[in-house]
C-alpha cells in the first residue's frame, strides 16, 4: 500500500510538469534573455523577479505577459519596465513581427521585465537590486 501511494504521488508530480506549458517558447528569445546581475548567462524564468527559479513574484513583463493571455503581439511594443526600450526592442523583435516557432530578427539585448542598467536613476522606481533579486 505504502509503495502505491507512493507511485501514485510520484506520478501526479510527473503529469503535473509535464502539463506545464513553456512560456519562453511564446516570446522571441526566450531562452537567452540576458542576466544583467551577471550571476549566469541567461534569465530563465523571464517573467519572475529571480533568475533562476519561478517564484510568486512575477515581474512587470510576467505581469503583461500573463494579464495579455500569453499573446506576445499584445505585449510586444509595451516598455513593462519603463527603461525606455520596448519589450520587443529588447528581445529582438523591435517591428513586431515575430511568431512561435520563427527565427527572431535580432538577438534579445536586455530583460523586459528588469529596468537597465539595474540601480540608475530611471530604474529607481523598479525596486530591484541583483544582491537581493525578488525581496530587496
């Protein structure tokens, strides 16, 4: 009995993952939007506050991104994090036309849901900092 429940938790955990939908795959560059805290190459989780796993705390891009249905046509001309690039300028879709499954016209050149450079008078209404990420 102690083995099937266990089976059965292990599973529900699997077909629970597996379920998730990957939402990287629905903005262009999802998987090299750029870490500017410099603690890794990339910012996995795009819409959350910590680079490296989801948290409750999502960031202003996860915001729009989520509040939009997931639509990255919806969101893509917004500045989320008010640095004054669009989302789509930062993530190599500056006209907008990009699709799932297409090739970006450029490489992503910031984070569209962290104001850049992190710390600078027009990101002081962002309350980020990369020495506290999500709870500063």
């Amino acid at each position: 009995m102690k083995m099937l429940v266990h089976i059965t938790l292990a599973l529900s955990v699997v077909g629970t993952v597996l379920c998730r939908p990957n939402y990287r795959d629905g903005i262009p560059n999802g998987y090299s939007v750029p870490n500017m805290c410099g603690t890794s190459a990339f910012w996995d989780p795009v819409g959350h506050m910590n680079p490296f796993h989801h948290t409750k705390s999502q960031n202003p891009f996860g915001a729009a991104y989520s509040a939009s249905g997931r639509s990255w046509l919806a969101i893509c001309n917004e500045d989320s994090d008010r640095d004054g690039k669009t989302n789509g300028e930062e993530l190599g879709d500056p006209n907008c036309v990009w699709r799932p499954g297409q090739t970006p016209d450029g490489n992503a050149i910031g984070h569209p849901g962290i104001c850049e450079p992190v710390g600078s008078q027009i990101c002081s209404l962002q309350n980020f900092r990369c020495d506290c990420l999500e709870h500063c």
